[in-house]
C-alpha cells in the first residue's frame, strides 16, 4: 500500500507531501490542474518512462520519494531480497533526476538500478486508463490472468514439469540419434582399426621394453666378447684354479702351523662362494646377449608395427590399449544403438503423452474459467450502460509450451451482430475505459498487496453509470487501496478519502497545489463538479446527498445490496 507521496520541484510542484490511507482515494481538480503530474511523479520514482523534462523550471534538480507498506509475504519481498536489499516492513524508493538528465535512485538507501524500481514497480502498482497498455490491453498478459482468476496453480506446476520431462527425454534421444549417425559414418573404419588392434594386441610398457631388448641385442658382439673373456678369467684355469691351488696349499701348511691359517682359509671359502656367483651371473649374462636366431630381426618388425599404429591413431604406443577399448565401446553402442535408441524413442513418446495429458486438465480449467468469466462481465456491463455489449475470453491454439497449448485472447463485441475483436481495436475511449473496469472487477481478487491507480476511467460517463463506476471501484478498494483521479462527483463522493488539485499562479510562476479535503470542503468541490464555477444551493444540496448515498452505500454490505444499487441507480438514470 502507497503511504506517502513526496515531490520536490517536479514541473510545476516545487513542494508536495500526500499522506495516502487504504480503501478509494480520489483526486479530483479542473482540467489542467496537475492531476496527470502526480502520476507522472509518481511512474518517475516507480522507474516507468516517461516525459523527458521533468525539472521545475529554474531548479537544478527534482525529487520523489514514496513510501510502501509491504506484508512479509509481499512479492515485492522476493524482488529486494534478490537485490541483496534484505526484507522489509516499510519501503522508501526515491529517485532524483537533475537538470542534464542524470537519474539516481536509492531503496531503503541503498542506491539502485532502474531494472529494480521496474522490478517492484509490477508488484506494487497497477495503472488503469484509456490507454491501458500494461496488462489488460496487452494480449500477451490475457492467458496469465485468466489463469489466475481461475486459480490453477497446480496444473499450471505439473503442465511445467511435464513439460520440462518431455523436453528432456526428447533432448536424449535426438543427441543419441545424432550419436548414432556419426559413429555410423565410421562403421568401416572401427571395425578395421578394432580388428587391426586386436591382431597386434599391445600392452602398457611394451614399447618400452622391447626398444631396450632391441639395443641390447644390437650391442651383443661386442659385449659378447667381454663378457666371455671375463668368463674365462673366472672359469676353472682361471681364478677358481689359483683361489683351489692355494687353499690347498694353506691347509698343507696348516697340519703344522695349527690355528693360525683358519682365518685366512675361511676367507678363502667365501671367495670361492662369491666367485661361484659371479661365475654363474656372468654365463647368465652371456646366455642373454645370444639371442635366438632372427630374434632381433621380430622384435624390430614388432617395435616397428607398434610405433606405426601409434602414428596411425595419434597417440602414444602405451596407449593403443586404451585407444582399443574406446573404439571397441564405440562399436558396441553400435552394435547395440538400436535397442537403447527404442526406449529412448519410447520415453520421449511416454513423456509426450503425460505433458499432453496435463495440459489438457489446464485448458480444461482454463475454459471452464473462461465461461465463467465471460459470465461474470456481463453481469458487470449490464450497469455500466453496456448491457448489449457482448464480453469473450478466446481460446485458441498455440504451440504446446510450459504454459499449456493454448492462447487467451479477450475480445468484445459493443453491439449485438457486430464482429468480435481485441479490446484495443472495438472499443471506443468511454467504452474502453468501462470495459477495463469490469474486467479488473472480475480479475482482481486475491490482489490485496497492490496499489490500483485509475486515470479518468469514468471519462465519458455520468449519472446512474457513473455511480456503478464508482461503486465498482469501491469494491476494489475493500481490503486494498485504489487511487482514482476523475472528474466524475458521483465517483468522487464514494471515495474514502480525498484530495483536490489546484493550479495557481505567484509572480510568473504556475505552481500546482493538493489540499485534503474535510467534510464541508468535500461537499463544496463535489458541488463544484455538479454546478462548474458558480457553485449553487441547488449544487450543494446535491453534493450533499451524494455524499450522503456514499456514506451509506460505505455502512452497507451483501451482494444483494450491489445488485439492488445497480437495479435503483439504472431506474433513476
């Protein structure tokens, strides 16, 4: 709900603070006065667009600041806890716009963008005009707001989340498809690169192993030949036949010598043990550089075919394993494609028909909504002088999306046998404006925590229909708050509160002022309305009873008292 309104030298206000209350608000004034600038301040704070200059001539800069009160539960609530602005009782946008253009906006004191003011301005504000462009006349916005008049949350949930499964079991098996198709363009080319893999069977660290083979087999002669040498020296005319001789001479010698040889003969002992070992290492040694024949020239061939395949796919000889198993997987979703590529193809065709079994329970709500609407506006036009007007919600086709299959469309007919059509197009400007409202009468509960604003909705009309205009607005304002600018006194004396606009002029500056207005000041700008500028007793009397029926029709309650209104009003129109 809009608490306060504060204007700082904004066109032709230099100083303005509008304390606003819950319930129908009226501004009324001549023609002229500064009503469409409070609305214009006010769209300036709220981020909308606009008039470019808006400056008070002669200021450097202009200034808006509006109050809100918000519910925990608010949606506005979401939108500032999304901006980092933390949830909030109160909520004080102010924008400032200096006089090279430059605009600046604060939350709560926080400096923000125009993207958040617009953000909150959807939730906070609602505009109602002749020239309506911001829900009601905008065909986009129709299947939103039929939907929640009939309040179909949750088939609005399971149509998206049907929707979102199908999508997503048809998104598997298109890239399975496609999957499919390029392993398929390489059919040929598996088979043979598996097959050619399979018959040279690599293994990690092959290649490895036999380049060193390899050169150990080239170097052998070479290595052969010291390596038998080194044999000889160790063989049994070598080594081993001196270390044998001179332990036999020592234990000769140790019959007379007694202890003094053990030593040197256990030494003696050990070396024969060591020179054992290395007899038998080096004929190990040797055994290994003679190769078997033609062994170097297959390890070669071998080494060779590794490395080749290798270069072949790219990669590393250590990887021809991994590359196998790849391609082999490759082949077998091959192989196999068709049987997964089926219940792919039938889990998008189940998710299909479940998405198209919940839309269906949405567009049926929808019309049963529709009928019901289409019902209630005519129970609506009929006092507002536009009873052979006809009102339609359309339901066509559309492209089966989150939403459901189908667009909503409202259309009216303002004579009997002439074509239906959008409500831009058919209405007039005085029609147009009782068409919105009924519409809004019929569309707007539940929507407690928005500020409804009527721009000159009653223009064109008066009388017995202008008192169902305002009567209606009333009703919209039960729980609420409505803010009507009008020239009409049968909708101004049913406001709750109210405030007049004036223009006056001080050296060779227009400024604008609003006054709240008490009980005898409502009576004398409620005759003003009826008599023009020469206000009457005859004037004040009507006023009076105006306001009079206003405070009873406020003390009253019931539909059926509504009903019966409307029935008196129409007689007496």
């Amino acid at each position: 709900m809009l608490l306060s309104l504060d204007i700082r030298d904004m066109l032709i206000i230099d100083r303005l603070d509008l304390q606003f209350q819950p319930g129908l608000n009226v501004l009324t004034g001549e023609t002229g006065a500064g009503k469409s600038i409070l609305l214009d301040a006010l769209g300036f704070v709220l981020g909308w667009r606009g008039r470019a200059e808006l400056v008070r001539q002669g200021a450097e800069q202009g200034e808006v600041v509006a109050e809100f009160a918000l519910r925990a539960d608010h949606p506005a609530q979401a939108i500032l806890q999304d901006a980092g602005l933390g949830q909030a009782e109160t909520l004080l946008l102010r924008r400032v716009n200096s006089r090279d253009g430059r605009k600046t906006a604060w939350v709560n004191d926080r400096r923000v963008s125009g993207e958040v003011l617009r953000a909150l301005s959807d939730v906070l504000v609602e505009l109602h005009g002749q020239q309506d462009d911001r829900g009601l006349l905008n065909p986009r916005g129709h299947r939103a707001l039929l939907d929640a008049f009939a309040s179909v949350d949750s088939e609005l949930d399971a149509t998206r989340a049907a929707w979102r499964a199908w999508r997503a079991a048809s998104r598997a098996h298109q890239e399975e498809q496609a999957r499919l198709a390029e392993v398929a363009s390489e059919e040929d080319f598996l088979r043979h690169a598996v097959a050619e893999l399979d018959a040279l069977a690599p293994e990690p660290g092959e290649e490895a192993a036999l380049d060193a083979r390899r050169r150990l087999l080239q170097s052998a002669e070479k290595l052969r030949g010291d390596v038998a040498r080194a044999q000889a020296a160790l063989s049994d005319d070598g080594a081993e036949r001196l270390l044998l001789d001179a332990m036999r001479w020592l234990e000769g010698a140790s019959d007379g010598l007694g202890a003094e040889l053990d030593a040197p003969l256990d030494a003696l002992g050990r070396a024969l043990d060591a020179l054992g070992e290395a007899q038998s290492g080096v004929e190990g040694c040797l055994d290994a550089l003679t190769g078997a024949p033609g062994e170097l020239e297959a390890l070669e061939d071998r080494l060779f075919a590794l490395r080749g395949l290798a270069r072949k796919h790219g990669v590393l000889a250590d990887d021809l394993g991994t590359l196998a198993d790849d391609l082999r997987a490759r082949l077998d979703r091959l192989d196999n494609g068709a049987r997964a590529l089926a219940g792919l193809a039938r889990a998008a065709s189940e998710a299909e028909a479940a998405y198209h079994a919940t839309a269906a329970a949405l567009s049926a709500a929808r019309a049963q909504a529709a009928r019901r609407l289409d019902a209630e506006m005519a129970g609506e036009l009929a006092p507002l002088k536009m009873e052979r007007a006809a009102f339609r919600t359309r339901l066509t086709p559309a492209e089966p999306g989150p939403e459901g299959v189908e667009a909503v469309t409202f259309e009216v007919a303002t004579n009997p046998g002439a074509p239906a059509g959008p409500l831009s197009r058919i209405a007039s400007g005085g029609e147009l404006s009782r068409f919105l409202l009924a519409l809004k009468v019929c569309l707007a509960r539940g929507t407690g925590g928005i500020t409804m604003i009527f721009d000159e909705i009653d223009r064109g009309v008066g009388g017995a229909t202008a008192d169902a205009v305002g009567r209606r607005l009333r009703a919209l304002s039960e729980g609420g708050q409505v803010l009507v600018v009008t020239h009409s006194p049968q909708v101004a004396a049913l406001g709750q509160h109210h405030w007049r606009v004036a223009k006056h002029v001080e050296g060779e500056q227009t400024f604008s002022r609003v006054v709240p207005l008490s009980a005898e000041m409502r009576v004398q700008e409620i005759a003003r309305m009826l008599s023009g500028d020469t206000i009457t007793d005859a004037g004040r009397a009507a006023a009076t009873d105006l306001l009079r029926a206003g405070q009873l029709d406020q003390n009253s309650e019931g539909a059926g008292r509504w009903a019966k209104q409307d029935r008196m009003a129409q007689g007496n129109g």
